[in-house]
C-alpha cells in the first residue's frame, strides 16, 4: 500500500512530529485541527463557535489541495474543551456537513493544544 505525506501552506504547519495528512489506501487521514491562522501561525482569539469555524477552515484546506470536499468525509471526530460548548460547535460544524453528515464522535478533553476550545479530524474518501 502506498503512503503519501500530503501538506499544504493553505492549513497551519504541523506543530510537532506529525503530518497535516496523510493518503492511503484510497483514503485522506488528516490530523486534528485547531483554529490556528495559517498565516501567523497564532490561535484565533474568540469564542469556541469562532474557534470550531477557523478550525473547519483549515481542514477544508487540506481537503481543498487532494481536489476533496467535506462531501468527501466519511467521519471525524471533535474534541471540545466544554461539552456546554456543544450546541455552539454542532451549529458551525452544520455548515461544514449539511447533507449526509459522515459519520462522528463528539468528545470532552481536559486540555488541547495551545489551550484552544476545539479540535477537528477526519477520514475523507481519495476521488
């Protein structure tokens, strides 16, 4: 099975030893993303619906550089500092998978990354 390390300039650069992507056997494994501004490379001050919305973004980007849409995800799983942040992050992330939904796991953590409120990954099917 090949194994491609996929990485775009368009979603933050990986902060520690880890890929933005990663494709194989027919599918895009992207890592968790946080509301970094891929541009400054600092966390997207504001609220978690703030928040959960820069992060969505950076994971369209990788999306967008393999030719894939959010049409193309098949699951993800969401990482909330607050589950009463809930209702907020599923509101956005409705935006983001408004028809057939992929599949998902919505969990609480004690802390992420740079403290951020929420955390998105995804598995996406390679046209």
């Amino acid at each position: 099975m090949s194994r491609e390390v996929i990485s775009t300039t368009n979603a933050p650069a990986a902060i520690g030893p880890y890929s933005q992507a990663i494709k194989a056997g027919g599918f895009l494994f992207i890592s968790g993303q946080i509301p970094l501004d891929p541009a400054t490379g600092a966390v997207v001050p504001g609220c978690v619906g703030c928040q959960a919305e820069q992060s969505l973004k950076n994971l369209s980007a990788i999306l967008a550089s393999q030719g894939l849409t959010t049409a193309d995800v098949v699951k993800t799983t969401v990482f909330i500092k607050d589950m009463n942040d809930f209702a907020t992050v599923n509101e956005v992330y409705a935006k983001y998978f408004a028809e057939n939904a992929p599949a998902r796991s919505c969990v609480e953590v004690g802390r992420l990354p740079k403290d951020v409120l929420v955390e998105v990954e995804a598995i996406a099917v390679c046209k």
